[in-house]
C-alpha cells in the first residue's frame, strides 16, 4: 500500500536562502546522485534569480502600507512524495530507481494540485531525481485575499494542516494513493525509521525536521537493513511502552495547549495592527490620520496632535481614543475587526492592567473591629461562665487582654490576629440566639484567635491547639491547665476557620 505524503517548513526572511541554496544544489548534499538532473518546473532556470528576490517581489506593495513583523512567516516550504512502493512497487528498496510512466502521473497530478490550491502564489517548484525517492520542493508565499502577508491563516493549528494533507490526498488518491492515519499523534522519533513509517501507514504528520534531510537519511539502505531485524524483535517488548508514552505526550499536549491559550488570552493585541485598522498611515516612526499623530513604543502609545500629549496602553485605549467612543463601543469594533477571541484579547489585558495599577495605586481596606459596648458586658460573661462552663477568672483574663469584649448585640467578641499581634478580624457568637459567624472584613488566611498562659509565645516552645471554635480552644486550655497546672510548655490554643498552622 503507498501513501500520499505532504510536508511544510515555515520559512522566517533568514531562513529563505538556506533553503534555496539547498534545494537548488548550490552547496553539497550528502547522499545527493550528482549524475542526476532535477528539474525546476515553476519558476525562472536562470542562476542568478534569487528565491528570496520572488519572495519581495511577490509581497510586493501589498505590504508596504504595514509593517511586516519581524518574526513574520515569508514563505512557506511544501515537500511532497509518494511512498518508494508507488514509484517502485517490485522493488521498493531500490534507492533513486523509479518507473516513468508513475513518475509522470504524479508529478502531472502534483502540478495541477499547486496550481489549484495555491495558483501564482507558487512562486518556486522543483522536482528532485538525485537521492532516493522522487519528490518535490514548493515554495508558497501565504498571501491572503486581501494581499496580506498572513501564514496562520493558511497553516495555524493541527485542524489546518489536516486540511492541507487532505486536500493534497484528495488529488492523489486519483493516481492510487492512500492517506496515512487521520489524526495520529505520532511523531518521527528517528528519520532512519522513514521508509518503515511510510510503508505501515502511520500519519506523516508537520513537524520542523528538514524534509530534506529525512529523505537523504532515508537513502542510506544499509544502515536500515542493519536495524530492521533489531527492531523487529523489540517491536512486541516496545508495544506498552509506547502506548504509555503515547498517552504521556497527549497530557503534555494538553498541557502545553492550556499554557499556550493562558499566554495568548493575556496578551493584548498589537498597537500597529489596531492603528492599521483604524484606518492610520505610517509615516516615519508615527502613525497619523484624522489629526493624530500617534507615536507607537510596544503596548504604550501617546497622541501629540494639537500640542498635546494623551496616550494609553492598551488596544481598547487606542480604538477610544481615535474613534472618541466608550468603551462597550471599543469592545464591540473590536470584536468586528479582530473577532471574538481578538475582542476577548484586547479586554482581558485591559482588565489585567486597570487591576494592577488600582492594586498598585489603591490602598486596600482595614478590617474595622466591632465597637465595644460595655453596658453588655455583664451578659456576656454570665453567658460564657454560667452557659458555657468557662472559669471566671480566664473570661476576666481575656477581657482584660482586650481579646474577649461585647458588642452593642451582646454578641461576645473573639479578636483575632496574626501572629505578631495585630487585629485582622473577629469571631461574633450571639449569646440570646443561635448566631454565630465572622465580622465582616475579618481577613481569615491570616488570622487567629489565640492567647496564651503565663510565658509570652516567643520565650516558650508552643503546643498549637486547633479548634473549630474560640470557645472550644479556651475549653482544651482551661482543661490542661486544670490537669497539670501550668507546665514549662505551654498550649497555645488558637481557633483558626481554614488552614491548620503549627508552631513550636
């Protein structure tokens, strides 16, 4: 059975002339038949025409009125073939022999495929005859209908790159081709295994290897032969183990893809791409139009129109302040620009840096201790000694230490603090009804009620006493206390409503 294969490099603008002089043979490849001629079947044969001087010409002034990015993808490497078994089927080992009449039925099939798909946006093509297996280079520059220079339109994500392998199977199962597996997450883990990958079917899925080189590695057939019996043997031995890294892969994946999605949700859009939208010229290091000149540096921007100087730092900022709307009205054009994701992009950052300057700028709010009444307080005591069994002279103790108190509900009054004394909130308990509950702005992840008996915490080593309840913390205290007086350790009860703390 012989299989369609289609691969793709992206190409940054550095990245063109290595390519091109590889391809064009214009350095030396290993495992490359020099006797072989290969054939260049798009494009102009003259030597001194430079791939990346195609490239320019075919962005041409479709970009010149905005900036290409410097990371930006230029062109696109496509490298097509077939399985050896479809250019050799009686002899499939047989490296750089093939049969004509197959040859010229794919190369044919592949021709009319690039003109169908991609049309004069194929600005290079070269069928390669000199290492072991028929294939070709395409070099493709990802314009869109807009003559925007935009590859992630044509290639972004896994879904894409199905499209373009199905597409290219769509033509070649009309000269007897198979589709590998759809949707395998294998991955080429050896180029020496190439030959042995194609012929079981296993999905030839993108990755950033140079083709080239696969192939070439592919062309050493001894050293193939040598390991074929080898791993023949282990095949069975490595079954489990590939299913459990299989499975490992598609959780780091998984996790990969959340990271990647939380980084991209909270990065804004690009000044210069929302300035373009808006309908600003580049002229110079500033982007103007409808009386703003407007200099752009990263995620900041300031308007130096009419004297003045405003600016922001957002996408959601700019689109306000050129188009003098809100910002719901913002949000909206966004979202008719760059669509939902880009819209939800945009506020997110926003959000993200309105929340950091207010945490920044913005004082947060002190817990505010429930104001004593002392008119109560005789009510109170007689509820925790008579109700509650605490001894009278620690409900004096604590209320002497300001830690026990009424309110003006006779509710009882637990202070609670961190560990170096300071009031962060307050446990109420009624004493005429069945209320109970934390005063509010109580912060509780770092606060405490606790005391302790005779030494200070910082002299003793301290037994720590959780308890679901202040008056249960004073219970286990007064309990030790009654059983062994006061020892050299002392408990340090502390009733604490989250997270257990342990001192000593």
């Amino acid at each position: 059975m012989a299989y369609a294969i289609a691969r793709l490099k992206k190409l940054k603008r550095g990245n063109i002339s290595g390519s091109a002089s590889h391809t064009a043979r214009e350095r030396e490849t290993p495992n490359a038949d020099p006797t072989q001629k290969n054939i260049r079947f798009i494009g102009s044969l003259a030597p001194e025409e430079r791939l990346e001087d195609l490239v320019l010409a075919k962005i041409g002034d479709s970009e010149q009125k905005r900036k290409i990015r410097t990371d930006a993808v230029y062109c696109v490497e496509l490298l097509l073939s077939a399985s050896p078994s479809y250019f050799r089927p009686d002899c499939p080992t047989q490296a750089g022999y093939y049969e004509p009449q197959k040859l010229d039925n794919w190369l044919e099939a592949t021709h009319q495929w690039l003109a169908d798909e991609y049309g004069n946006r194929i600005v290079r093509a070269e069928l390669h005859l000199d290492e072991a297996t028929p294939h070709i280079h395409a070099y493709f520059v990802p314009l869109d209908d807009q003559g925007q220079l935009r590859c992630n339109h044509f290639f972004d994500g896994r879904q894409k790159i199905q499209q373009f392998q199905d597409s290219y199977y769509q033509t070649m199962r009309l000269i007897g081709l198979e589709r590998g597996i759809k949707g395998s997450r294998a991955k080429h883990q050896d180029i020496k295994d190439f030959y042995r990958i194609v012929e079981e079917g296993r999905d030839l899925e993108v990755d950033e290897l140079s083709a080239e080189h696969l192939l070439a590695k592919a062309a050493d057939r001894d050293r193939a032969n040598q390991r074929k019996e080898e791993m023949e043997a282990t095949a069975k031995a490595l079954s489990l183990e590939n299913d459990q890294l299989r499975r490992r892969i598609e959780q780091l994946e998984q996790d990969n893809q959340s990271i990647k999605k939380v980084t991209e949700w909270s990065t804004d859009l690009a000044l210069d791409d929302v300035a373009w939208e808006l309908g600003l010229w580049r002229k110079g290091n500033e982007w103007v139009g409808g009386n703003h000149i407007i200099n752009i540096d990263a995620s900041q921007f300031t308007d130096f129109s009419n004297g003045s100087s405003l600016g922001g730092n957002s996408a959601i900022d700019l689109v306000k302040h050129v188009n003098q709307c809100n910002q719901t009205t913002a949000i909206a054009w966004l979202g008719e620009r760059f669509g939902e994701v880009g819209a939800k992009r945009a506020a997110i950052a926003h959000a993200q840096k309105v929340t950091a300057l207010i945490i920044q700028t913005q004082p947060a709010p002190q817990f505010t201790p429930p104001v004593e009444d002392k008119a109560n307080w005789s009510g109170v005591e007689h509820y925790l000694t008579q109700k509650r069994g605490i001894p009278s002279d620690c409900v004096q103790m604590l209320h002497n230490q300001g830690l026990v108190y009424a309110d003006s509900k006779a509710n009882v009054v637990f202070v609670m603090r961190d560990l170096n004394g300071k009031t962060k909130g307050a446990f109420l308990e009624g004493t005429a009804n069945k209320f109970s509950g934390y005063e509010l702005g109580t912060v509780r992840r770092d606060s405490w009620f606790y005391f302790t008996l005779g030494k200070k915490p910082s002299e003793q080593t301290s037994t720590v006493v959780l308890s679901f309840s202040p008056i249960d913390a004073i219970s286990v205290a007064m309990l030790e206390y009654q059983v062994k007086g006061i020892p050299e350790t002392i408990p340090l009860p502390i009733y604490e409503g989250s997270t257990p703390v342990e001192t000593g």
